[in-house]
C-alpha cells in the first residue's frame, strides 16, 4: 500500500514533463519554420540574423531560450535550393526537484528546411 503514492506521483509528474516537453518541441519546430520562411524570400542568400532574430523572437514569446539558431543554405548545387534552420534548446526538467529523480536538462531541436525562392 505504502508503494502506491511514490508510483502514482512519478506516473503523473512523468506525464506532466512529457507534455511539458512536447510543447516545447512543437515552439521550436514553429521557430525553426518561421526563421525558415523568412530566409526563403531574402535574395540571393538569407539574411543569417533577420532568421535568428525571428526564430528567437517565436522562442522567446513562449519564455523558451534556445542555446542556438543556425541557417544552412542554400547550396549552389542543390537543384532544390533548400534552406535549412535548426532551433536547439536545453529542456530543464521541473518535477525533478519534487521527486528528486530525473533532474537535469534535456537538449531538444527542431528543424525545418525549405525551397528557397531567390535566384
């Protein structure tokens, strides 16, 4: 019987960070396509801090900090001229500190790529 609690509150706090870390992915996927969008219509190559400065801003409108923004492409011999950007963060694991299991941090990413528009 004395088992029942600690189980029932690492089921809980195990669902709880699980959702709270697939809100987090799903803002760095919407950072990652927004700085992507943005870097498509700039011509001929992104403008590398307009994209950063977009994909931080998604970030940071949602109290996320990501430890980097990086913009890749496009390649002058990919036919396709994708651009490619990758939002990372560091997920900090809260209920950690209430069940004194699983504390730390969690890198989490996300990545978006698109054609790029420009000639």
């Amino acid at each position: 019987m004395a088992l029942i609690l600690p189980i029932l509150l690492l089921l809980v706090f195990g669902i709880t960070e699980f959702g709270r870390a697939w809100m987090v992915v799903n803002i760095l996927t919407t950072a990652a396509r927004e700085g992507a969008r943005l870097a498509v219509v700039t011509t001929p190559t992104p403008d590398v801090a307009a994209v950063q400065a977009r994909a931080t801003a998604v970030c940071n409108a949602a109290a996320i900090t990501p430890t980097s923004v990086t913009c890749s492409g496009p390649i002058s011999t990919d036919p396709e001229r994708k651009v490619t950007v990758t939002v990372n963060t560091n997920f900090r694991v809260v209920s950690g500190r209430v069940l004194n299991v699983f504390q730390g941090t969690i890198p989490l990413s996300a990545q978006c790529s698109m054609r790029s528009e420009g000639g």
